[in-house]
C-alpha cells in the first residue's frame, strides 16, 4: 500500500508540474488522438476502451531504443523479462515469469498470424524474430490474459506485431549497423506502387557473437514478402510469405555440448476482408508456417532434429447494432504436426487439431461507461473442451481519467512435448512422458487507471492484478527418467505502472514500475523467483537544438531465477543503454547515422550464471531513397 500512495502521490505532483508548464509547450504536440488498438478484442478500440492494460511501441520508439530485436525491445514493457541468450534456440521475452526456456505462456503474432513454435513446447524466441525492426510499424502488447479473444496460448498476454503498409514504404530502404561482440547487421526494402496497392520486398541478417561465456556465432537470415490489393469496392487482399534461416550457438563455449543448430521456417498467409456494409464487415484468414530443426550434441549421441507445420484458418464477422452496441465473433481452425524419431522415438507425426469459436460484445451503457464481455470455446484433440470468458468494465469518471476493473479465466492444454515425449540419452530413457498432465488454468482479477492528458502531456495506465494459477505443468526431475506433472498451484499478484510525461517540446519521458509477487510458487523445497519483485525503467528521448536525437535507457531488476539455470541462480540485473542519432537529409532523401552503447555499466548475468552480457558500441548507417 505504500507504494500505491507513492505512486498517487507522484502522478499528482507531476500532474501540478505538468500544468505550470503548459503555457510554453506547443499544443500541436499533444493534441493527436487516442491511439487506436485492434488486438485486444479483435474490434479497433481505443486506448480507453480495450478491456485490459496494453501497451504501444510505435515506430518512433522502436527506432530510439537501438534494440536489435523485439525481445530485446520487450524489456521496456512493464512486468517484462527479456533474454538475449540465443540458447534457446533464439532470444525470449516473458511476463510475469520466466517459468521454462521457451516462454509458452504467451501469445505472439505477427499481422494476425501467430507465430509461436509447436515444436519447442508453444515457444514464441523463434516467433519473435519473424519480421526486420524496420518493417515493423508498431507493437501492441496487451499485459494480461487475453485467451478470451486468442485461445490457449494467450494465458499470459499477447504480442501483437503489425508491420508497415507496402504505400507507406515505397521506393528503396538500406540499413548498415556494425559493432563490437561481432555485430554485422544488415537490411535493404523494395516497394512498387501498383495501379491498386503496393508490394514490399525486404531482406536481411543479423549476426554477431553471442554472450561471453556461450559458445556464440549466431546469424539469422529472413527474407519478407507483403502485397496489399484492393480490387474493387470493399474488397482488400493482403499476401504475406517469408523465410528465415537461423543458425544459434549452443552450449558453454569450450564445452563438450558446445555446437551449432539450426532453425529454418517459412510461411505463407492470405488476408482477405470485405466491408458489407456501413457497419459490418467480414475477414479471412488462411496461414501455412513449416519447421525445420537440426541439433546434435556428438558427446552424448543425441539430436534433437525434426520437422513441424501448422495450418490456420479464421474468420471474424464484425457488426454494429445501434449506436451503443458492436460485436465481433468467429471461428478458427488450426491443425498442428510434429515428426521427430529424437522427440517422440516414432516416425508417424504427432497431430494436434484446435476448433475455436470466439466473441466479443461492446456495449456502450451510457455516456461514461462501456461494458465488453466474451468468451472462447476451445476443443483440442489432446486435452478436450474449454471455454475462456472474460468480462470488464470501463467508467470514464472525468475527462482524460478512466477506471478499469474486470475477471477473466484462461486455460493452457499441455503441449505435444509434455504430453508425449519420449527421449532417449545415449541409449538410455531420459523423458518419458506418461501423459497424465491436465491443461493449466488461470483465473485474473485486476483493477486500472488510465489516464491522458494531452494539454499537460501526460498519460499513464496502472495495473493492479492477481493471477491464480491451478495444476502448473512442470517436468519432474525426482526420478531415472524425466516426465510432466501438474505439480502446483500459486497465484501471481502485484501492481504494474507507465506512464508518459511530455515537459516541453521535444522531449519526452517514460517511467514503468512492477510490482510482482510470486512468493508462493515452489520448487521442490525452493522458492522459484520467476520473476523480480521490483523491476523499473526510465526513459528519456530528447531532440537536441543541433539536430541530434539523444536516447537515454535505464533498467533495475530484482533479484530473479535465470531461464536456463533452475533454481541455481539468484540474479539481479542492471542495464543503462544510450543513442545519438544525427538526421541525415539531401534532397527528397533522408536517412540516420546512429551511435549506440548498450549497458553502460559492469556485465551482468543472462540466461545462465556463466552467460555475460558486456558493453557494446554499435554505429547504424540508414538510407532511404
């Protein structure tokens, strides 16, 4: 309670600071509109609106952290871990816990697709890194469980990754960053415009040499495709296909687990949406993402290589009844096959189907309050029937302030691995599998604030949460041979904060706070710290008088349990990171040239107690023609 009145107690001083200032900020800053978001209940709402906490990283922010990638951008958002570690086949992000390697608690997508990995147990660090920073035109991050709108992997919230329009990229784009720790990043984009639409080709690679202590030299290649086609009145086509190669180091460096694997993905996916009406419209959706793994550690006879794909089709019918009233439902359909002899010690694919049936009603009550409630019903092939309702309610008590409060429940079946594995260690039973696991369920109370204050430049969204975990699937290591069990239940409870201040023109800053306890999980005889208590980061981005753009990144974290190392760490983590960035214009061409220096401070611990993440100076050249 302490805290919250600290909290209180500095929005209200800021606020009095916030209004001296005002008569010499520009209202032209402050003015634009609520951010519309279209993720949360798959209806566009507004910031105000959505029925939970969501947090926006647009294209400008995305560009001033200097981040490399989108795990490594997550750590800006409040109750967010990150790992830079491509141990786990690739960097994760996680909320409100890093519970296993592969975060599977978390819902990502990218326009629409979902990206997480059926093979690495519902893993999103391959998902992640789907699309270059650059085609990436902002991230909605909805901090909670949003299974009521996405299903079962969105148990603790979801990552919804929407990429720049092919008509606002048109023309050629190159980008050149090289650093220390082997940073050879590349990137080049081509867009035509077409008599109806637009294509955008992109190609890039990212390169360097890990973590000290890691065996390191990681690459990833990804070519992206996207065409936009509108052919006649009301009707829009958007192509998306990609390819990404990426090759990870494994294993301390120096070690006998030390190699390379690789990971190769492709996808296709087909949007098509046409307005009805003034006030309905409906949308297809048909994706197809293959997988290609190959792994082997030759001191142990053992791979880890298999294939998996899955196929996902959707359809949403939105409409409007009255002025007070809209309403978004629709089906889904995904079938997903794993074949791996090292996995599953059989040749035949591991088939899990999902039938969905989702929807969401908005309802305008009066002037300052708005009712949305849904639900989804799930069938899974492995784990049976489920149904994830969600209700909240929002209450515009006074001009710029909002008050949120809601429930919501979710369910996670157990992935084909922990229902089914069956591994062998040179020659010996190492998983086994019996399949007596239960899906997960999560029952969320929170409370919210939300307030936005363009005049003074201010805005800001609290969070206040209680997440009640039942029947959590864990591997059970007590025994010769390894399997999965619902070993426990523990509630997650805590109170999250950002908020935004704008104090002249120019400059802005962004605060975030979490507040997490998840005291009462247990591990054997242990305390499990999956997540800091306390976690804080500080941002400042100011627009110099010379023209250079300075960036300012400052980030705490409590003492927390590394993903890759069990209970055999108790680590704390410092980061400070800075950017310059100097415009570069001639004629109708612009670009960047950009220094950055990431942690600033002394190395710190990531992924494994043996893994460092040192100091590293990295320059960024960008082009556009």
């Amino acid at each position: 309670m302490l805290r919250l009145k600290l909290f209180f107690a500095f929005i209200i001083g800021l606020s009095v600071a916030s209004a001296k200032a005002r008569e010499v900020i520009s209202e032209r800053d402050y003015l634009d509109d609520m951010p519309i978001v279209l993720s949360v209940s798959r209806l566009p709402q507004r910031l105000d609106e959505t029925p939970g906490a969501v947090t926006v990283l647009d294209r400008g922010f995305i560009r001033s952290s200097g981040a490399r990638d989108v795990a490594d951008l997550l750590r800006w958002v409040p109750g967010f871990q990150a790992s830079t570690s491509f141990e786990a086949v690739a960097p994760v992000a996680s909320y409100h816990g890093g519970f296993d390697q592969y975060s599977n608690r978390m819902q990502v997508q990218v326009d629409g697709r979902s990206v997480y990995s059926p093979y690495f147990i519902g893993g999103v660090g391959s998902g992640l890194q789907t699309v270059a920073m650059q085609d990436i035109e902002r991230i909605e991050v909805l901090r909670g469980s949003n299974s009521a709108s996405y299903g079962a992997r969105a148990m603790l919230g979801v990552v919804n990754i929407v990429t720049r329009q092919p008509q606002d990229t048109l023309g050629s784009k190159f980008s050149l960053t090289r650093g220390e720790g082997g940073i050879f990043d590349t990137q080049a984009s081509f867009g035509w415009g077409l008599a109806s639409g637009a294509v955008r080709l992109g190609v890039d690679r990212r390169a360097d040499d890990g973590l000290l202590g890691a065996n390191g030299q990681n690459q990833l290649n990804r070519v992206n495709l996207r065409a936009d086609v509108r052919t006649d009145a009301g009707n829009d086509w958007q192509l998306r296909a990609g390819m990404t190669a990426l090759t990870s180091g494994k294993g301390q460096f120096g070690s006998i687990e030390a190699r390379s694997a690789q990971l190769d993905t492709s996808f296709i996916q087909l949007d098509w949406r046409r307005n009805l009406d003034m006030d309905s419209d409906l949308a297809v959706s048909l994706s197809q993402t293959q997988e290609k793994y190959a792994d082997t550690i030759s001191a142990y006879n053992l791979n880890y290589d298999g294939v998996s794909s899955n196929t996902t089709l959707t359809t949403t019918h939105t409409f409007r009844l009255g002025a007070e009233k809209r309403i978004v439902w629709g089906g889904e359909f995904r079938s997903e096959s794993i074949v791996s002899k090292s996995f599953y010690n059989q040749d035949n694919a591991m088939v899990t189907e999902y039938s969905r049936i989702f929807g969401n009603f908005e309802w305008r009550l009066g002037t300052d309050w708005l009712l949305n409630a849904g639900a989804l019903a799930e069938h899974s092939s492995v784990a049976g029937s489920s149904v994830a309702p969600r209700v909240m309610i929002n209450w515009h008590f006074l001009p710029g302030h909002t008050l949120r409060a809601g429930a919501s429940r979710a369910y996670r079946p157990p992935s084909t691995f922990e229902k089914s594995a069956n591994l062998y260690l040179m020659g010996a039973p190492y998983i086994l599998a019996s399949g007596n696991v239960t899906p997960e369920s999560l029952k969320v109370t929170e409370l919210g604030y939300l307030v936005d204050l363009p005049k003074n430049g201010l805005s800001g969204d609290l969070r206040v949460f209680r997440e009640a975990l039942s029947g959590f699937i864990r591997q059970q290591n007590n025994t010769p041979t390894r399997d999965y069990a619902n070993d426990e239940d523990f509630a997650i409870q805590g109170w999250e904060y950002q908020l935004k201040w704008r104090p002249w023109s120019g400059a802005q800053l962004i605060i975030n706070q979490t507040y997490t306890d998840n005291s009462s999980m247990r591990y054997g005889t242990g305390t499990a710290y999956a997540a800091p208590k306390m976690a804080s980061s500080l941002v400042w981005m100011q627009k110099l008088s010379c023209g250079l753009d300075l960036t300012l990144m400052h980030q705490d974290s409590g003492t927390a349990t590394l993903q890759g190392s069990g209970l055999g760490s108790r680590v704390a983590m410092t980061r400070t990171d800075l950017r310059l960035g100097w415009p570069l214009r001639w004629g109708a061409h612009t670009g960047e040239l950009a220094l950055t220096l990431q942690n600033l401070g002394l190395p710190y611990q990531d992924y494994d107690p043996d893994y460092l993440f040192l100091k590293r100076a990295l320059i960024t050249l960008r082009l556009d023609n």
